[in-house]
C-alpha cells in the first residue's frame, strides 16, 4: 500500500506528464490532469494519514533504484551541460563539469562499498510538505488549464505549447514530493536537480528575450546551488559515512564538539538552500521569473521550488544546531527578511511585491532554523505550510487580474473592486490570510518572534530585524488590501467575466484552503509539526528547552484557548460583515471632495474648466527616495555576500 | 432603549459640530466665525467642535455671496452632512447677497439653495451674534425633535422691505 | 471562568474610563490654551449624538471596516484584562489599525487616502518599538504572558526605564498625539481634513471613537505595568504618561513624516529599546 501511495506522488505526475507530452490535445490535458491531481492529492493525504514510515525501497520494478538514481543522475547532468554549451555559457558547463566530476568521484570511490540507505523515511514535516505539494499544486495545475487557453490566445501561437507545459509541470509536482520523501541524499540531489532544470525550462516558456535572459540567470545560480550540493555530500560521505538523512542526523547529534571538518558539509548545504530559496543575493532569479506566465510563478512561489530550499535546511537543522554557524544562519535570514521587506515598500508591481514578500518570509523561515531550538522549527515549519497556501492563492489571483485588466501595478488595480468583486474578495482574503491573526502566517510569526526571544544569542539584533521588517510588511499589505475593495458605489454585483471555469474553481477552493487550514492550525501544529519536531529533537536529544507544545498558545489547555478567542474573533468579524450588509442603500454618499464631487462611470472626481470631467487621480506613497530597488539592492548584496563569506570562511 | 433615545437626543443639544463655509465672502465673517473658537469666546464649551467636514458635522456656518458656481458646492456640503442638521446663515452678504444683491452672477442668500434654520445679520456680525445664532440653531432642533417650543421665527431677508440693503440687518 | 467574568467586566467598564480619560485630555488641553473647555463628559455627548445620526457612507467596506476596528481593540483589551500573551495583544491590535487603514483606502476620496498613507507610516514607526518593548517584558519575566509580569517582585520600570521612554514614543504615535498627529489631526483640518477617520460618519464614526478610548485604556495598561508592585505607583504612572502625553501633544508642532520615521521612531524610540534590551541581555 505504501509502495503504492508513494508511487502516486512521485512517479505518477512523471508518466502522466510524459503522456501529455506525447499524446498532446485538449481532451487528453483536460481529462488526464484533473484526474491525475486528484490522484496525488489522495495519496499525499493518504500518506499524511498513514504517519511517518520507513519503506527501503531497494528495487523498482526489477530495478536497483540507486544505481536507477545515479544513471539518472549523470543524464540530467550531461543535458544541463549540454544546455550550457546551446546558451554558451561557461559558468554554466565548468560548474555542471566540476558536479559530474564530484558525482564521478562520489559514485566510484566513496559510495562504492557503502552500506544500502534506507530509500524513503519521511516525517511529519516531509509529509506535510507532499501533502501542500500535492493539494495547492495540484490546484495551481488545474488553475493553468483556464489560464493558459486565454495565455495563448493572447500570444496568439500558431502551434499551441500548452502540452510542454504540462508536461513540465507535473514532472516538477513529482520532483518536489520525491525530494521531500527522499532520506537519501543522492537521490534527494536527482530530484533538487529536476527542479532547476523544469524551472529553467518554466521561466523561459514564453521565448521572448527576457524570458531566456531569465530563465538563464535561475539556471546559473540553481547551478551554483547544485554544485555546492554535490560539495556538501562529498563532505558527509567522506566524514561520515553514510548519505542517510537519518544517520547523517544521528551521528552529528552524538558529536559532542563539531568541528570544522563536521561542519563544512552543512555550509554547502545552507549555501545551496539559500540558492534554491532566492535568498539575498540570489534574489535576482526568483524576481526575474515573475517573466514566466502567471501559474509559474505560482508554483515556483509557493509550494515548489523555493521551498526545497528551506526544506532542506529544515531537515539539516539539527546537525549544527547550538553552532555559532548556526547563529550566522539566523542572523542572514533575519537580514533576508528586513531587506527584502523594505524592498517590497517600494515595489507598485504585484508581482514583484509578492516576489519580495516570498523571498522575505523565506529569510524568516532561514531564520528561525538557524535560531535551532525545537520551538522555532514549528514555527519555521507553520510558515512554509501557511505561505504556501497564501502566496499560492494571491499569485494565481494576480494573474487572473491581469489577464482581466491588462496590468499588474496595484495603481491599476483601484476599483477593481467594481469589476471583479469575487476576485478582488478573494485576494483581499489572501492577502489578510498573509499579514493578520489568527490566520496560519501570523501564528507562524508570532511563533518565531517567541522562539526567537527564547534563544539566547544573538536574539537581539535577529528581533530588531524582525520587528522592523514586520512593520514593513503591514505596510505594503494594507495598502494594496484597501486598493482592492475600493469603490465609489455602496455595493458592487459580481458580472460575468473571461474567467474559465477551472480557474475559478481553483481560485475558491484554494481561498477556501487557506481559511480552512488556518482555523486548523492547532491541530496541523498538533498533528504534524509538533510530533515531526519533537521527534527530532527528542530522538537527538538537542537543545529542546524551549519547546512545549502549545506554549505559544499559553500553556496545557492552550489549543482550547485558542479556538475559543478565534471563535469569538470570527463571530465579531460575521457581526461587522452583517452590520454592511444591512446599510440601505439610500446612505450611500459620494466621497467628500470639498462639495464639487461628480461621479461619472463608477470613477469619482470633479468638473474642471469648461465643464469637463476630471476624474481624481490617487496613488500610494513608495518611499523610493528611501527603499527604491536601485537605491539599496546593491547595499543589501553587499551585506548579504558579507554573510555568506563569514558563513563558509568562518569554518575555513 | 427609550433612555438610550431620550440620552442621544439630549447629546445632539451637547455636541454640536460645525462646518464653516464661505461662499465668497470678504473674510470679514469669516475671521468673526473664527475668532469663536478663540480662548476669549471659546465656543468648545458648548461642545462645538471645528470639524472643516460636512461628512461629521451638525450644523453648517455659511457666510459669503451664493453665486451660481458655488450654489453647487453649498448643496452637495450641505447634502453629504448626516441628518439631523441645522444650518446658520451668517452675514449680510449670505443672508440676501449684501450689497452684491441684483448683481448679474449672485444668488440673493444661501436661503434659496438650501433651507436655512437660523439667520445671524451684520457686516460681519459679532462673534456673541454667531453664537447665538448656533445656539440657536440647537433650539431648532430641539423643536424639530419634538423637546421644546421652536425658537422666535428669525427674520427672514424676504420679510424685510427688499429695497432696503441688506448690511441694514446688521449693525451699523 | 473568575477571571473571564472579571475581564468581561473591564472591557464593560473599559470605554467610560476611557471616555473619561479623552475629557480630562480635552479639559486639560484647553485649559493649557487658557479656554474653558467643554465639560468632562462632552466625548460621551458626542459619541452617543454620532449613534443618533443618520448613517451616510461611501462603501459597504467602510461599515466593515468600522466594526473590525472596534471589535479587535476590544478584543486585544480582553486579552489585557485576562493577562494573556502580549504579542496576540499587539497582532489583535494590529487587526484593528489595518482595518481603519483598509476602510480608508477603499473610499476614492484624496483625504482618506493621504491619511490612510500617513496612518501607515504612523504604523511603520510603532509597530517596532512596540515588538521590542515587549520582548523586553519577556526577558524580565521569561514568557510574553501578562499574568507572569505580577509573579516578579519589584517593578518592571527599574529594569527597562529606556523601554519606558521608547514605549512613551510608541504611544505617542499610536495616539496620534502632536508632534505625530500627521494621519487625522483634530488641529490639521485645513490639509487633510480629518485624514484616516475623513469618510468615516455618523454611528461609524462613534464606533471608531468607542475604539480609540480602548487603545487609550489598554495604552495607559500598558504603562501601569512597568510598577505592578502598587496600586498608587500604577495610578502615578499612569497619570504622569496621560499628561506628559498631553502636555506634549500641546507644546509641539507636528512633524514631516520623513522626521517621524527616521529621527523619532528608528533613532530615538528604536535605540531606546535596542540599548535597554543589551543592557538586559547582559545582566
């Protein structure tokens, strides 16, 4: 049955993408996707119910999986060489040469007379991680059914790409649930590979010139990652012997005093991780992917991609915990998280603040695995599940805007209200699922900030980056919020749009998943993290002191608390919404514009000279005299780089 | 509930909230209007507060010569403030035109776009007369709320001899 | 369950202190301006002729917006009164000011969005000092919990005096008291009107009010938490900050927001707390 279960989340969206590449049509995508989604995402929630397990997983139908795995390997690495020779790019093939040489040296002389790894040993964590991989990417996958009909009516292709696409996609759902299901590192290593390589091949969809550009610059730094990587598991292989997660974890817990030798290895592992997750400085890949169509972002943003990142340190993080290098970790993460905040004020791009606010909360989660007690990794943990479900939600409702309007500067978005109020709702929801309690960010927040006060080095310039950086994201989140719901009219009734059907399913239940999830965020904490965490930390006996679960929910009885204040909270908020349902309309009043407000189309303003309308112009303050991309990108790279080089030289 | 009714209506008598507009008038009125909220008159003890905004105001100070383009103005203030409200017309030139009466752009009175409650004559009228005519203007609503006989019927501009300038209202 | 019925009953009592407290304010004021000033109970006069007024809005939202504000100050007032976790004190509260922002944005009128902007920059100047004030309480006290401030056997204000000053700061700000009045100044009408609260009328406008005297009770709380110890040390401090608030709002003129942020909340409120939280993190 497991074999089964695991079969369906990893190899399924592989053939199945295959089968859409080969036997392309749209009866075909439209009735194999669906159906395929629907399969990944019982057997994710199939596994979830299942809890942790071990399944050695030697053979695969007659194969030997490792040396399956290490064949398949050396092929995806000779394409990216040979990718690397097309865009003739020499960084590109020395780094990919330099990986299939430590690959090479890996699987000849370090791992030949290894003992076998245990194949899959997932966790709470891995297991919360297939199951938001399957549900919201599986909807990002159903969303780009509607979506990239009207994509490519727009493009007006001539031969529909549609089929690649897919194809593309699925076989990154599969990757990212083989990487978070992988106790192996040599396997976890094909799968982070196949990720670079179906972004890369995402962001350049469209073929323009900045798309290639683009989809270039992900593919040198994922590349760069990948080579720090296969550094990384040199090192483990050399020192410790085994490329097991578990025994990896094991034996560096028993370790009393980490050497610099012990250490390295998780260097390159945070080095590569950073690269995944777009952290300052690699942040130029993940805002130049905002080129690709919109569900890719949605999927790069959310629960793939940059999430490995961070999955990947999360599960290392007990190796180098109570390390200074740790503590660098935390400080680069907070760093991460308060500059790439200010970054976002300045930003009137949708994209592009949801870029930054992706990168941003992903420097919180890097934060708090580098604080490395057990409370911050629940809390580390909280954000990746929350963020990905909200960010998921707000990128797939940006593109369904755009595709409406035209535009995704949130200047534009003024009284969208008027003509999309379903949609416009719903991302308000989003983005209030991003910033406000008692939805799942902010516990996750609340959690870290708690976690963080309870660590005792460095806590205070990592609190002082944190708390700036919130007020930060209050900021550009409000503002956009009220932009959305604004209109001049007392009530607004939704009108039949361009939208397809898919997409709208997509968006409602993804918006119902976020609300849902959030009003089950004890029982997620209980249920998933909370074991997963105080599992590793218990079983490795490390710094577990400041965790008890719930404490942050204040103390024993806390779960009950808090369901009863959130109860309360959302009876309040039903009160208020019945409270506006109930103005008549006769109170409606035009906005006060000193007496000479006019209203003509929905949009208000005034008669100028000779009677003509003037309809008023608004616009939001964006500090760009202060945070404004050119201004301090090159003072946060700086820093950053600073951090990095403290991070590996330090050891040296 | 009854109570609660009896203390709202009670309260709107304590809270009086103005807006001040003029129509175009020389500022003689208006620095009289004005010079109410200063520490010699301090029109905050009857809980009069300056709000500059017809969307929290209760009664609306008009001063200045209606003309035809600010009659649009006056009316759309006057439509945005929330009832109950009251309204003072204050000056010579805003109760019948003034000494601008008859001229080819000017409206005779603020009185003949929107109603008008009380009317405070002068060239410009004393600050005492201004708030008097907001005290006034309460004893209006006190009436309109069914508390109290309804204040001495204010001289209306058109009840006057209208060959007679207007400033003869006023004080000389 | 004591204890719940004892917060409910602060929350009861919580907008007639407050009510109480914004006449005082006024009184004071306008006695510092050598006038008379209105009579003490003249904000509750207002806020209940508000409730009698006819309701005039832009947009639904706005109406929305109105009750979430006064629920989560409520609601973040509750979780005082049951001494529970100060950083869901200040998310709740934070429900609350995005709220008003949100009700102001919405409505297309120029005043409410310059406001809402400044109320913004308003947020982005206390929000921090806020965040670091209360991790100062829980280095004292070892947890964020309220209740664990009353287990500590001498005051709070010995330990953190700097985070005292830097939660002055941040309440000054979160007030809207002169020199931060910048978003819905009652003395800036001229430019802005009434900023943030412009399009906000009538019973909603009441509900803003009611809101604004819990922030005003919960800040004072805050305040009387630094001298636990006594009930007359609690009445003193929270006196002094009521009129050191006042008395300041009444000698400054307000400042550019570009002052506020840099010089007032990041330099002075910041590093404040910054060099309090050091000094405790050392002793």
């Amino acid at each position: 049955m497991l074999n089964f279960l695991v079969f369906c989340c990893i190899v399924l969206p592989f053939i199945a993408g295959l089968t859409l590449y080969r036997v392309p049509g749209d009866a075909t995508r439209k009735i194999l996707a669906p159906a395929t989604v629907v399969v990944m995402a019982m057997a994710a929630i199939g596994l979830g119910a299942n809890g942790p397990f071990h399944l050695e997983a030697r053979n695969f139908l007659g194969l030997p999986l490792d040396a399956a795995f290490t064949f398949l390997d050396f092929i995806l690495l000779v394409y990216i060489l040979f990718l690397g020779w097309n865009l003739r790019s020499r960084l590109v093939m020395g780094m990919t040469v330099l990986q299939l040489a430590g690959l090479v040296y890996l699987k000849g002389v370090l791992t030949n007379q290894a003992a076998p790894v245990t194949g899959f040993a997932p966790d709470g964590l891995s297991l919360i991680m297939v199951i938001i991989i399957s549900i919201v990417g599986g909807l990002i996958t159903i969303y780009s059914l509607g979506y990239m009909d009207i994509h490519e009516e727009h493009l007006r292709l001539r031969a529909s790409r549609q089929p690649r696409f897919f194809a593309i996609i699925f076989c990154f759902l599969g990757a990212m649930n083989g990487l978070v299901l992988c106790n192996n590192l040599a396997w976890m290593f094909f799968f982070w590979e196949v990720t670079t390589l179906c972004s890369f091949f995402l962001i350049s969809h469209d073929r323009t010139e900045t798309a290639n550009a683009n989809a270039f610059r992900a593919l040198w730094m994922n590349v760069l990652g990948g080579l720090a990587f296969v550094s990384a598991m040199l090192f483990i292989q050399k020192s410790l012997g085994t490329l097991s997660t578990e025994i990896v974890l094991q034996k560096m817990a028993a370790l009393d005093i980490k050497s610099t030798a012990m250490l390295m290895p998780f260097a390159f592992l945070c080095l590569a991780a950073f690269t995944k997750s777009a952290q300052v400085p690699f942040e130029s890949w993940l805002c130049g992917a905002m080129v690709a169509p919109t569900p890719v972002s949605a999927l790069l943003h959310s629960a793939t991609m940059v999430k490995a990142g961070t999955y990947l340190l999360l599960r290392m993080a007990p190796a180098f915990a109570g390390t200074t290098m740790s503590t660098i970790v935390a400080l680069f993460g907070a760093f991460t998280f308060v500059g790439t905040c200010m970054l976002a004020v300045s930003q009137s791009d949708a994209k592009k603040i949801l870029a930054y606010s992706t990168i941003a909360n992903l420097g919180l989660i890097i934060a708090c695995v580098g604080i490395n007690t057990a409370a911050s990794m629940v809390a580390a943990t909280m954000i990746i599940v929350y963020h990905s479900v909200s960010k998921g939600l707000l990128f797939m409702c940006v593109g369904s805007i755009e595709q409406r309007i035209g535009s995704r500067d949130i200047e534009d978005m003024r009284g969208l209200y008027s003509a999309m109020p379903r949609t416009a709702t719903i991302t308000a929801i989003g983005i209030f699922t991003m910033m406000l309690p008692p939805f799942g960010m902010l516990i996750g927040k609340w959690m870290a900030i708690e976690a963080i006060a309870r660590a005792t080095q460095a806590m205070t310039p990592i609190l002082f980056f944190i708390a700036l950086g919130s007020a930060f994201t209050v900021l550009f989140w409000a503002r956009w919020a009220g932009i959305l719901i604004s209109s001049a009219n007392l009530r607004e009734y939704p009108v039949r749009g361009i939208h397809r059907p898919t997409v709208i399913f997509a968006l409602r239940t993804l918006c119902g998943v976020a609300l849902l999830f959030s009003f089950i965020s004890p029982l997620v904490l209980k249920d998933f993290v909370g074991p997963s965490v105080s599992g590793v930390y218990a079983r490795f006996n490390l710094r577990a002191e400041g965790f008890i679960p719930g404490a942050n929910f204040t103390g024993a009885e806390g779960y009950s608390w808090i369901y009863l204040l959130f109860a309360l909270l959302a009876l309040g908020v039903w009160f208020a919404w019945r409270a506006s349902r109930r103005v008549p309309e006769k109170a409606h009043s035009l906005p006060y514009f000193s007496g000479l407000a006019v209203k003509r189309d929905g949009k208000v303003g005034f008669n100028g000279p000779m009677n003509v309308f003037e309809p008023a112009h608004l616009s939001n303050c964006y500090p760009t005299q202060y945070f404004g991309e050119e201004k301090i990108t090159r003072g946060i790279d700086v820093i950053s780089t600073a951090f990095l080089i403290v991070l590996v030289g330090g050891l040296l | 509930m009854r109570f609660v009714e009896s203390m709202i209506k009670k309260s709107r008598l304590m809270s009086p909230w103005m807006i001040h507009f003029d129509c175009g008038s020389c500022n003689g009125c208006d620095i009289e209007v004005l010079a109410c909220l200063t520490p010699l008159y301090d029109v905050e003890r009857f809980g009069v507060v300056n709000t500059g905004n017809p969307k929290h105001a209760d009664v609306l100070l008009v001063t200045g010569t209606v003309n035809h383009r600010n009659r649009h103005v006056l009316k759309q203030l006057y439509e945005q403030m929330p009832g109950p409200k009251a309204v003072v017309s204050i000056g010579a030139c805003n109760l019948s035109g003034g000494v601008f009466k008859d001229s080819y752009n000017v409206l005779n009175g603020a009185h003949t776009v929107i109603p008008v409650d009380v009317f405070v004559p002068g060239c410009p009228p004393k600050p005492e007369a201004i708030i008097d005519g907001v005290i006034t203007a309460l004893g209006v609503l006190k009436a309109k709320m069914g508390m109290g006989p309804a204040p001495e019927p204010a001289l209306m501009p058109g009840d006057a001899d209208a060959a007679k300038p207007a400033a003869a209202f006023g004080e000389s | 369950m004591l204890s719940i019925l004892g917060a409910l009953g602060g929350l009861i009592l919580a907008p007639f202190a407050g009510g109480l407290l914004s006449g005082v304010d006024r009184r004071l004021t306008a006695r510092l301006q050598s006038r008379a000033g209105p009579p003490l109970l003249q904000p509750f006069y207002d806020v209940l002729k508000l409730f009698g007024k006819e309701p005039k809005v832009t947009n639904a939202w706005l109406v929305f917006s109105a009750y979430v504000y006064l629920i989560a100050s409520a609601f973040s007032l509750f979780i005082f009164f049951m001494g529970g976790d100060l950083l869901l004190l200040f998310f709740v509260l934070t429900i609350g000011a995005v709220f008003q922002v949100v009700g102001a944005i919405c409505v297309p009128s120029p005043y409410s969005q310059v406001g809402a902007q400044r109320e913004l920059l308003l947020m982005l100047a206390y929000e921090p000092i806020l965040i670091l004030v209360f991790v100062g309480f829980a280095m004292c006290t070892g947890s964020f919990m309220i209740s664990d401030v009353f287990r500590l056997d001498s005051p709070l204000l010995l330990k953190m005096p700097l985070l005292f000053l830097a939660l002055g700061y941040a309440l000054t700000i979160k007030l809207r008291k002169s020199p931060f009045d910048i978003s819905a100044g009652h003395h800036g009408h001229q430019e802005l009107v009434r900023g943030v609260q412009t399009e906000y009328s009538g019973p909603y406008l009441a509900l803003i009010e009611i809101g604004h005297w819990l922030d005003l009770v919960l800040i004072l709380g805050l305040c009387a938490l630094f001298w636990h110890t006594s009930g007359i040390g609690m009445c003193i401090l929270v006196a002094a900050s009521l009129f050191t608030e006042i008395l300041i709002d009444n000698i400054t003129a307000r400042l550019t927001w570009q002052w506020m942020v840099q010089k007032q909340s990041l330099l002075a409120g910041m590093g404040f707390a910054l060099v309090n939280l050091l000094w405790l993190y050392v002793a």
